[in-house]
C-alpha cells in the first residue's frame, strides 16, 4: 500500500471516473486503474464498481475512502510542521480564493503583503470552491479565500468582510433612472449568471429566485455562460445584451468601462456576501494566518465592508 495509491482512491471517489481521477492525478488511466487494482488485491475487497456510464464505490470501498482521507491528513500536518521550521524566505505563501473575488482582491493585497512581508515568496491561484477544499486537504496550498457559508471537516475558518451584491446595467438602460432598485424589478429583465458550478450564482439565486425564471427566457444565452466569468458577464452588460448582479468588488475594478455601464445598488440587506479565510486544522505557521489578515484589512478595498474594523455598513459604503 503506497500513499500514491490512497490518492488514487480519493480521487476516484470524488470524480465517480477513472478517466478524471487520472486527470486530477497527472497520471494515464491504465497507472491509475493498475495502481487501485493492485491495491484492491492487497485488500482483498473491490473498492470500486465500474459500470459502463458511472463508477460506484462500495461500502467497504467508502471506509477504506474515508480512512484514506485522514491518512493523507496526517501526511500534510507533517508536512506542515516541517515548512514552519523552514525560513519564510524559502517557503512560500501559497493562496487560492474563488473567481469571484481573486481577481478583485489580489492586485490589491499582494503589495501590501511584499511590504509588511519583504522578500516572501509567493504563489497564488484562483479555482471554484470545492478544487480549493481539495488542494487545502491535500496540502497544495496554504489557505484559501472562499465565500461563506462554508463547513469542511479539518478545517477552520475566520469572516473577513461583508461585500454587498449590485446590480449592473447597460449605461441606456431605462432601470438607470432609479438610484436604488428592487430584486423583483431586476428579474424581470434579461438577467445574466454565471454556470452552476460558481458558488456566487447560488448566492444570487438564494436572495433573488425569480431570477431563474428570467435564465429560463433564453437558455440558449445562459449556455453560453457556463464556463465564463464575471469579466465576460461585464463586457455582455456593456454590449446591451442583458443585466446582472454581480459583488461590488467586481463593481468598482473597472473604472474606465463605467460610460458603458451603470452600477446601481438593491433595497434589500439580504443582497450581500460574507467572505472568509480557510486553513487546515492545526496549521503551525499562524503567523502567516496574521500577515493575511492584516494585509486585508491594510490594503484599502472599496465597496465592502472589513469585518472587526469601525467602518461604515455595507449599504453606506462608497462605489465611487
């Protein structure tokens, strides 16, 4: 049994395909089918059942999953308490954060932390919410940036700051007249969002549902937005072919496209996000927990809300 087997079956488990799992693995499919074969003999149980369209775990596949899990677990603590007696000049802060917010976070926060932190070698990264739990898991980065609500067993957490959603408008829009809009009067206009695999179009979603009735008008439109991102949705909106709601973050990055669109903010409390901070459990090196969150709380963001800091709530705050 080798601790390269054990990721195979992690990965196998969470993909439901071997073809996938060897993608994630960055190995070919027979290594990987050989490697998991092998290890099922020396178990002496099927781990897996493989259909022609899906692969099933067994239930003994599922403990043996599990136990496999805690084990690669420990593999990063040990790896953890290693890095923290290396100097931090040679060991680097590795962050991922989701779409939503990398983008309109990062070229603002790394400067503050090459200030605070000369001379630290950073690596960064920005990926959906599940593929950042698994590579904080399997100790490929150090934290992540996520939007909450958020539970993940081994691993903790802390609230950065709230971020209100706006919504954005082609600059002609009719909706621009309005200095504060409704959700309900947003859904009835050609709304556009990102594909189901973003968290962010869940939150959307969760505060604004009629929202989906106005995807289901173009289906054709939303297809094409699968795989996109907020960018995309921007330049969509300034092009006149439908609005959206999007962080206000993302609201404030682009100053000079402000002509062609309109940002206007919502009535609703509800509209808005809470971002955190997420490590593993028992993470040695807290100083480098600190240094993240005072760089946040240093780097000046606009349209949101630091948590812990006296600043003005959310609805308040300048989108200028």
């Amino acid at each position: 049994m080798t601790l390269t087997e054990l990721r195979y079956i992690i990965a196998v488990a969470r993909d439901r395909h071997f073809g996938h799992a060897a993608k994630r693995c960055f190995v070919s499919q027979p290594t990987l089918s050989l490697g998991i074969k092998k290890l099922e003999q020396e178990l002496g149980v099927a781990l897996f059942e493989r259909g022609s369209r899906e692969v099933i775990i067994t239930p003994e596949g599922n403990k043996i999953v599990e136990q496999a899990k805690k084990v690669m677990s420990e593999i990063n603590a040990i790896k953890d308490i290693a890095s923290y007696h290396r100097p931090l000049t040679r060991s680097p802060l590795r962050i991922g954060a989701i779409h939503t917010v990398g983008p309109y976070l990062f070229p603002s926060l790394l400067p503050v932390i090459r200030d605070l932190r000369p001379g630290l070698p950073m690596l960064i990264e920005e990926n959906y919410t599940t593929a950042l739990t698994e590579r904080l898991h399997n100790g490929e980065i150090d934290m992540a940036i996520v939007s909450l609500p958020y539970e993940e067993q081994g691993l903790d957490s802390l609230a950065l700051y709230d971020e209100p959603f706006v919504a954005l408008l082609p600059s002609s829009h009719t909706l621009t007249a309005y200095n504060e809009l409704s959700l309900k009067r947003l859904a009835q206009e050609t709304v556009l969002l990102l594909g189901p695999q973003h968290c962010f179009r869940d939150q959307v979603l969760e505060i604004c549902p009629d929202c989906i009735q106005s995807v289901a008008k173009d289906d054709s439109l939303q297809n094409t937005l699968e795989g996109s991102s907020l960018e995309t949705i921007r330049y969509m909106v300034a092009s006149g072919v439908g609005v959206t709601i999007i962080p206000a973050m993302a609201a404030c990055a682009e100053k000079y496209s402000q002509r062609l669109v309109a940002i206007r903010r919502f009535n609703n409390s509800r509209a808005h996000r809470r971002i955190a901070l997420v490590w593993r459990r028992g993470f040695p090196r807290t100083e480098l927990i600190e240094l993240l969150v005072t760089a946040i709380h240093a780097c000046g963001l606009s349209g949101i809300h630091i948590l812990g800091n006296e600043e003005p709530a959310p609805e308040n705050l300048s989108l200028a």
